[in-house]
C-alpha cells in the first residue's frame, strides 16, 4: 500500500505497528521462561494490547501521534523505513 508513494500518514503508522508486533515476539520470547516467564507474561501482553488499542485509534482518528509508553522510541529506532 505504501510502496509506490511513501505516505507520511501511512509510513508513520507502519512503524509503530512494527514496533508493538515486535514488543509482541520479544513478551512471547519471555513467555518460554517457566514461572517467572509465565509471571511476567501477564502484564506485558497488557501493556501491548493497550499500546495497540492506542495506536489503532490514532490511526482511526487520522492523528500521528506516538502510542502509550514505547512510542518515541519506535520513531527513533525505525526512522529509517
């Protein structure tokens, strides 16, 4: 969707679904862990389901603005996509 033209809208959003889904892989890396892996589990897929929730809505909203707690950082460190 975004390959021909870069859209700035969609290309900003990109990035931080990009950052959730791999906040998402590194909570379920965490997750082999047995007890406290299972333990810490909980509250991570929390957090990312209210990171997606929030930048979902955004998104829906036509706002670019950055998801609850991780989402400066995913502009940094995706800054070149």
């Amino acid at each position: 969707m975004n390959s021909d033209k870069k859209q700035p809208f969609a290309t900003y959003h990109i990035r931080q679904s990009l950052g959730v889904m791999l906040t998402a892989f590194a909570g379920a890396f965490i997750n082999i862990i047995p007890f406290l892996g299972w333990l810490l589990y909980l509250p991570i897929l929390v957090i990312i389901v209210v990171m997606w929730i929030s930048g979902l809505m955004n998104a829906i909203n036509g706002k670019e603005k950055p998801i609850l707690i991780l989402g400066k950082k995913y502009e940094q460190w995706f800054k070149s996509l």
